[in-house]
C-alpha cells in the first residue's frame, strides 16, 4: 500500500497546482515526505516580544509589537516603488520597508491595530529598519500553530510572491504533522536508537519543526544528522567489506632487484613517510586482496619516487604496471623523471599520449603485449580500447581529482584480474572529507616533506606594485632562477580568461624583451605539440617566464623555479592557491609567491589571501577552504563531479557525529557483513532506497 507521505505535494491543504510547482522547481519538493525533509536553517524564540529601544545594527532577526503609525510611497516606476511604515511601540520606532506586494500590504493593514512584526534588521544610512517582515495582527498569532521556538525556511523570492511566505511553510508543516504522523515510519533499527539513545524518527521530525525546548531540538537535529552520516558511511563501508573479503587480488611475492637497484642509486634518502607509505601499499599487494588505496601528500612530498618504487616492486614479480597522469605535459614530466631513476635498472619504462606517433604507438602495443615493456606512463591515451597489456597487474592515477569515474572504470577492464589501485592525490582533503569521499578505500598519507625546503615567502600585491615586481623579476632572473605566472581559468568566463591571459603575456614580451629573455607560454587551447614545445623551454631551464592558466599543470616539476606569480589570486581557492604555490620553494633556494588581487577585495577574499601569507600548511587550508566555501567548491570535489549534497549534516562542523558514525557502521558490518541479519533488514532497505534516490555519495567515490 502506498504510504500516504508519498502523495503529491499540491495536495496538502494550502498548496495547490501553483504553489507545488513552484516548491518543486525552487527546492525538489514534490511529496509530503520531501516537505516533512525541508527543514528550517535557523530558529528564533518567538515567545519573546523584544523593544524598538533593544535593537542595534548587530542585531538579526526580531520580533516587535506595535501599531502602524505612518504609511509612506515612494518611487514611481514599477521597479523602484517603495512602501515604508512606521511601526511603533512604547519604546520608540522603526522603518518597515516593502519592494513588493505593496498594494496588497497597504490595503491590509488598518489603523489602530496592534501588530506582530517579524524579520531581520538590517540597516541603512545609518538607521536600523525591517525589510519585508512579516507582519500579523497581534489577535491572530496565537494560531500559528508554533511552539514557543519557531523556524526559520529558506526562502526564495518567487514563494513569497506566491503567497508561501515563512508562515504558510509552517502552516504546511503543522498540517502534515498533525495529519499524518502516524504514517512516518522508523528508518533506524531499534537497537541502534536504544544503543546511541537517539531519538526515534517521528518525534525528531515534530521537533526539527516544532521544537518543544533547546534541548530537544538539538536532540532533534542530532538523530537527524546521525543518520544521514551513519547512512552514508554504512554505504561505503559496505563496498569496501564486500571488496576485502574477496580473494582476488594478485599476490605480489617479493621485492627483488628491479626495486633494490633502483633504490640504493637514489641520490637522497627516503623520508621516513615514503618508507612508512611503499610498505603500506607492499603489505596490500601481498595480501591476497586487491589494493584500493589513495595518496595523499601535499604538494613536493615525493608521490612520484613512491609511485616508481611500488611499480618495480610490481616489475620484480613479473607484472606490468602504467602510471597515467591528467595532462600531457604532465605525463612526459613524469617519463622523465622515470627514465632518469630507471638508468642502468633493465627495467623498460614507455611513454604513451594523445601525440604519440601511428608507427611508434604500433610498436607500442607490440611490446606491451609481449611484456617487454614494465611500466607504461600516459595520458588518457592508454585507456584506449586498442591498448592492450599483457598482464596488468598496478595502476596508478596521478591528481586523481582530474579523472572522471568512468575514465577510472576503463582501466580496470584492462585486465582479467582486477589490477591494485593506487590514486595519488595533491589536494589535501580534510579528515572529515576523505571519510566521505573516500570512505571505501584506505588512505596513506605523505605527511613529511623531503628535508631542506625553505617555506615560500608569500606576499600580497596589486597593480600599484606592478613595476616593483617586474623588477624583483629581473633581478631573480639575473641569479639564474625561473618565475611562473598564472592566470586563472573559470569556465564560466573562460573567454575573458584568455583574453587576460593574452593581454598578461603581451606586457610581459615588452617587458622582458626576446632575446635577453626567453617567455613559455602554455593553456589549454595551444596545439599538444606547442603546449609541449613551450613547456620543455621552461622545464629545460631554457625560457625565464612561463605564462600559463591555472589547470594547465598543477604538478609540474621544475626546481629552478622561484617565483609564483598568481595573478586575480582572489579568485582562486585557497586549496588551489596552495597547489600553485608548491609549485615553487622545491629546489635549495629561497623562494616567492605573489599574489596579484584587485584593490578592493570582499572581507572573504581577504581573509583567504592573508591566510595564504601567513601559513604553508595544506591540511591548514583545506580546513579553512572547507570552512569558507563549504565541500562543494573544494578544489577537485567539483571538478570531479564528487560535491556531496548533504540535507542536514554539516562537514566540517560535525565531524564528532561523523566519526561516531562510521565507528557505528563499522560495528554493524563486522556482524554482518552483507547485511542479512532480520534485524538489519531496514538497513539494507534504506541503504537501496538511498541508492536509487541518488542520495548516496558512495556511487561517486567508487572505483572498482
Ligand atoms: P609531488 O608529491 O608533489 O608529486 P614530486 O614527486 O614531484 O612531489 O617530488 C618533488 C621533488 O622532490 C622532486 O624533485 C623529487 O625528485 C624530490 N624528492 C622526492 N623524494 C625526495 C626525498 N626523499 N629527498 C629529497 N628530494 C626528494
Ligand atoms: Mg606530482
């Protein structure tokens, strides 16, 4: 029998056609039950009459008392038309102020009524006054039907025009809780809301809307968080045991030559994080299971050497291995850098993108049949069906965040047996995040950069110090050191981008003029051939400048380099700032980062520039980034398409409740592992529900 909480919204009493296609359109409200879900973001204690003589600029919402004392319009055309009121209570006065519906609230309102005023202050030249609030006569209230604490919906402009104002959200909220209570039913199984005493789903739905008290609405809101998280990381938790319980991962033996005489002709010691890291990801690939693991380490931790040792370790048993990195640029880099620590080793390394020639790619996939070559790097080049391997037994994706799933899932087809996985990643993804993110696999984590680098000094510049920098340029690049300068690329704007770009590189060939000075230039509409071309000028050390957009190549590794110069850097993230400043400060030489902005900056934007002055931390940022901008603008998260929709639960405010969460989750699971236990038969119900409502982030984080 349907459940009566699934009928169509613009039935409820108060709704109708209009109205429900509106909450449809504005907020994916199309049932009862989505509505019950629309939860309010804030609560104000209504049971509080404050005073005209109480309110100052710092205050927020308010609730007064008073009668309309002078009604004013003004302004003539449609646009601009203007009611203001005057409210008054025994203790002073205050400005209402309408924009709309302006006809409907003048004839409304009468004189010598008391009224119940409701909304936000804001203020403006210098007095306090209530923009569009609500307003009801004082004799009325009493059957709002709220509590004493009352909540505060979101709102869009078009609801309130169509009469679906804070009040009638509430109305619509009281009716259905009145109504159809009893049709909720519990999505949690009683063991565990007895286990974590949370409270029972029908009585933290009346309370998130009609809070009895405090303490039951943070109660409340606790259940509902609870369960979301608990939700989530039960998803992923669930693929990660059903991965580790199978008994198909190739089985690596040994460590044999190809590492040893790779390893002791290292010019440098390991850091104690990357000896930490390849035994982890030794201990995976020898234990049966296949390896599902993330990278992470900030920017110069030294991915790259871990990702060649655990490849030979992999060449030593007789497999082959590919690295694919985002770009093409980056790809040939990371050839490089192989080829030089692979000198004298025997093993065969190949390099394979979207450039490589019809003839030499032929001979390629000859040898990469027949096994002669160990370790292939590329671009999305080698997830091209006709690239064959003769037994590909590890993959590893660089800056994984620039891969799509589906790109991820081809590589895994390219071998009967599932190959291990290795995705390294720069961005540093707050604890928090990774468990959501990555909930199913395991991570490691480069937490140590390589001894002797110096932090980057950080300064923030406009366009008055253009000439002193174009001179501090000279000067770096009289010593000998290299200067990066990057323009952003927003897709959105991606046209005024170029232009900037363009404009950015023709003052600087005036500038720094050829031959004396050598200018690269690389973006992502150049042919691959000139894109490689600039970028070897610079990575040579034959170009001083190299002029680039920010997605170009966030991994690029060029030593010499000493200047970042970033330019409209209050349009970047603070993650992606990061990125581009690592960047520079990997060589022994002391280095800079500019950060370019306009003169007037938000108070955010600054905020976030300061902090990048002042602190060198990843994890630091990544937290702030989160805190700032929220999950779904971290850098990669949207790139990738992995922003998570959280209804209730709050990242990077309710970590406690997340790990708790997941501890639960994992309890439940080693019990019982596929869920099949009567008692945990709602789980696995609302697990699937949660699935096919798309409301499960597991689906975009998973790679196998
Ligand atoms: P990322 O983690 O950003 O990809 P890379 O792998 O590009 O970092 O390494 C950054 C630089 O540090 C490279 O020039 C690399 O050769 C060097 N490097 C890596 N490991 C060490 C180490 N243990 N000691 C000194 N330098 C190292
Ligand atoms: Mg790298």
């Amino acid at each position: 029998m349907p459940n009566i909480l699934d009928s169509d919204i613009k039935f409820l009493p108060g709704i109708g056609p209009r109205r429900g296609e509106l909450l449809r359109k504005e907020f994916g409200i199309s049932t009862f039950r989505q509505m019950l879900y629309f939860f309010p973001f804030r609560y104000i204690d209504r049971s509080r009459i404050h005073t005209v003589s109480e309110i100052t600029p710092a205050t927020s919402y308010i609730q007064l008392r008073g009668r309309i004392t002078g009604m004013k319009m003004a302004g003539t055309a449609p646009g601009s038309r203007r009611l203001t009121m005057t409210l008054q209570d025994p203790t002073g006065r205050i400005e209402l102020v309408f924009f709309k519906g302006i006809k409907w609230i003048s004839e409304k309102i009468k004189p010598e009524t008391e009224y119940i005023v409701f909304g936000r202050v804001s203020e403006f030249n210098g007095t306090c006054n209530l923009v569009h609030p609500e307003i009801v006569p004082a004799s009325e209230e009493s059957t709002a039907g709220a509590g004493s604490i009352s909540g505060v919906y979101p709102g869009s402009e078009k609801l309130k025009n169509s009469g679906l104002n804070n009040r009638a959200v509430i109305k619509a909220e009281s009716i259905i809780l009145e109504k159809y209570a009893d049709s909720i039913e519990e999505t949690l199984p009683e063991y565990l809301i007895r286990r974590k005493g949370l409270l029972p789903l029908k009585k933290a739905l009346k309370n998130i809307h009609f809070p009895e008290n405090d303490m039951v609405l943070s109660l409340a809101r606790n259940r509902l968080k609870y369960e979301e998280l608990f939700y989530l990381q039960l998803g992923l938790l669930k693929q990660r045991s059903v991965r580790m319980r199978k008994d198909n991962g190739i089985v690596m033996h040994k460590v044999g030559e190809a590492f040893n005489r790779c390893y002791s002709s290292l010019p440098f010691p390991l850091t104690g994080a990357q000896k930490r890291v390849i035994r982890e990801i030794r201990e995976d690939m020898r234990s049966g299971r296949q390896m599902n693991r993330l990278l992470q380490g900030d920017v110069g931790s030294g991915k790259t050497l871990v990702a060649l040792l655990v490849a030979l370790i992999v060449t030593d048993n007789g497999y082959q291995s590919c690295i694919m990195a985002p770009t093409e640029v980056l790809a040939r880099q990371h050839y490089n850098t192989v080829s030089r620590f692979l000198a004298g080793t025997g093993v065969k390394c190949a390099l394979l993108t979207g450039t490589t020639r019809k003839k030499e790619r032929e001979r390629l996939h000859e040898e990469l049949d027949s096994g002669t070559v160990n370790i292939l790097i590329g671009t999305h080049a080698l997830i091209e069906e006709s690239v064959a391997f003769r037994n590909l037994a590890l993959a590893i994706v660089d800056e994984q965040h620039r891969f799509g799933v589906e790109q991820r899932s081809r590589l895994w087809s390219k071998s009967e047996v599932l190959p291990h996985i290795l995705v390294m990643t720069a961005t540093p993804i707050p604890r928090t995040l990774a468990m959501t993110l990555y909930g199913d696999l395991d991570v490691s984590v480069l937490d140590e950069l390589p001894p002797g680098r110096k932090p980057v000094e950080t300064i923030h510049a406009t366009e008055r110090q253009r000439r002193q920098i174009f001179s501090f340029m000279k000067e770096q690049i009289r010593e000998g050191r290299q200067i990066f300068v990057v323009y952003p690329l927003i897709k959105e704007s991606e046209k005024m981008d170029y232009k900037n770009l363009e404009e950015g590189y023709r003052t600087i060939t005036e500038e720094f003029k050829a031959p004396e000075y050598v200018t690269a230039v690389v973006h992502g509409k150049q042919k691959p051939e000139d894109k490689a071309h600039d970028m070897e000028l610079f990575a040579e050390g034959r170009a001083n400048i190299l002029v680039a957009t920010s997605v170009i190549e966030v991994g690029v590794d060029v030593p010499n380099a000493s200047v970042m110069i970033i330019e409209s850097a209050e349009r970047f993230g603070l993650s992606q700032l990061h990125q581009l400043r690592g960047r520079v400060g990997r060589g022994n030489k002391k280095s800079y980062c500019i950060l370019m902005t306009g003169y007037r900056l938000s108070k955010e934007s600054r905020e976030r520039i300061e902090l990048m002055c002042t602190t060198q931390d990843g994890f630091e940022l990544a937290e702030a980034d989160l805190r700032m901008r929220g999950p779904g603008d971290l850098e990669g998260t949207v790139q990738s398409g992995l922003a998570i929709d959280l209804h209730i639960a709050n990242l990077s405010k309710d970590s406690r409740i997340l790990e708790d969460a997941r501890q639960t989750a994992l309890e439940v699971l080693e019990q019982d592992p596929l869920l099949e236990k009567p008692g945990n038969r709602l789980l696995q119900q609302q697990l699937q529900a949660l699935r096919r409502d798309g409301k499960l982030a597991a689906d975009y984080s998973r790679i196998s």
